[in-house]
C-alpha cells in the first residue's frame, strides 16, 4: 500500500468492515489505523484486493467523516442506547465507554487497565495514564525506539473525542509467523504532559473471534470524550 493512501485512512472517521483475517471495524480514524495495520500482516488475500476493498468501503464513508462530529456523535449514540454499556470517567478529565461483558476495567496507582474478557488467542489490554513530564510526540517517538522493529508504522491525525488536537500514534503489527502479537500507542499533548492509551493484543487468524476483540477494543478509544 501506498504511503498516499496510507495517509488517507488516518485522516478518515467512520465505520468500515475489512475482510478475511482484517481485525478491525471501528469508528474513529486513529483506532482504525491500528487495528487495521496489524490484520493487514496475517491476512491471507492479495494485497491488491485488500487494498480494493478497503478504499471502496473508506470512499463510501467519507460522507460520514465530512458531516462532522455531530453526525458522528448521534451515530455512536444510537449504539449506546440499544446496549448495556457502562462508563469509565477518569479524574484527570476523560471518559470512555465499554462493554462489561467482554471488558474488565482495573485501576492500579495512576493507570487504568481495560482487558478483554471474551474468547481471544493472548492477552487484549488498553493501558491508559497521564505522563506529566514527556510530550505526546517525544512519548511515542521513545516507543518505537525501544520497539527496535524496522516495520512500525507511525503517523498522526486528530485524536478522538476533538476535533483539532494533533494525536500521536504508532503500530507494531504482528509478523506473518508467531504469537500475533501487536503493540499500538495514541497519545495527545493534554495538562502539561500527554495522554496515553496503549494496546497490546494477539491476532488468532480466527476472524470472528478478532473481529469481536477489535470492536470492543475499538469501542473504549473511539469513545474518548473530555470534560
């Protein structure tokens, strides 16, 4: 793929579904990003129909993405109100909303753990905390670093729950062999130092199973909002 249209799906909000092996339908663009990166490394198709399919489902929401945070707003509401969902709201000032029945949340000193409860092939967790001394760019820059892998992604695009806050984001996809094992970091400058959300997750290769663990994944930083 292209680094042009690379770009392209960073900068696009709204819901898509990608195909065989693909882990991801969300509804934010950073989340997108993620989660799509690391399917794209276990997925067994060509790249080139990936790569159509993919851009044939973006174009067609573009529409969403253009209407503007409102219409993207009353959509994620609908879905809330036909689920049981909960709400986490943080002290620092940020709140998410989660499935209980497949999401545990745990607190421990100043980090908040959001884990994947259903069936899954690893351990699917978002770490979320405040970093008070580092930017978010020199906080994901370090990461990637100390990754030490030469197939991370890294890119920006405006941070979800905003509308012009830069958000910082990285990807380490799985390999084509081995656990599938993925690590994925979005930050954004926020109170002096930055907000951080870490994903660590395992693709199995079996569809269903990841497509549940990306969606609700997906849900808890699609959902960010700010007091």
């Amino acid at each position: 793929m292209s680094q042009t249209k690379t770009q392209k799906l960073f900068n696009i909000r709204g819901e898509f579904i990608m195909k065989k092996n693909l882990m991801a339908k969300t509804i934010s663009a950073l989340t997108a990003a993620v989660f799509m990166m690391g399917a794209l490394a276990g997925c067994g198709k060509a790249a080139e129909e990936q790569e159509a399919s993919i851009f044939e489902k973006v174009i067609e929401e573009e529409a969403v993405a253009k209407a503007g945070p409102e219409v993207f707003d009353v959509a994620f509401g609908e879905q809330q109100a036909d689920s049981n969902y909960q709400k986490y709201t943080d002290p620092k000032g940020w709140s998410v909303t989660y499935d209980p029945a497949y999401i545990n949340v745990m607190s421990q000193d100043d980090e908040v753990f959001f884990v994947y409860t259903g069936d899954c092939a690893g351990s699917n967790v978002i770490e979320a905390y405040y970093e008070p001394v580092f930017s978010a760019k020199d906080l994901v820059d370090a990461t990637v670093k100390s990754w030490g892998n030469a197939s991370a992604i890294q890119t920006e695009s405006t941070f979800p729950g905003t509308e012009d806050v830069t958000g910082h984001l990285a990807m380490l996809p799985p390999t084509e062999e081995g656990s599938g094992l993925y690590e994925a970091i979005i930050a954004r400058d926020y109170k002096g130092g930055c907000l951080v959300f870490e994903t660590t997750g395992h693709n199995s290769g079996d569809d269903e199973m990841d497509m549940l663990v990306s969606d609700n994944l997906s849900m808890v930083i699609d959902s960010i909002t700010f007091c």
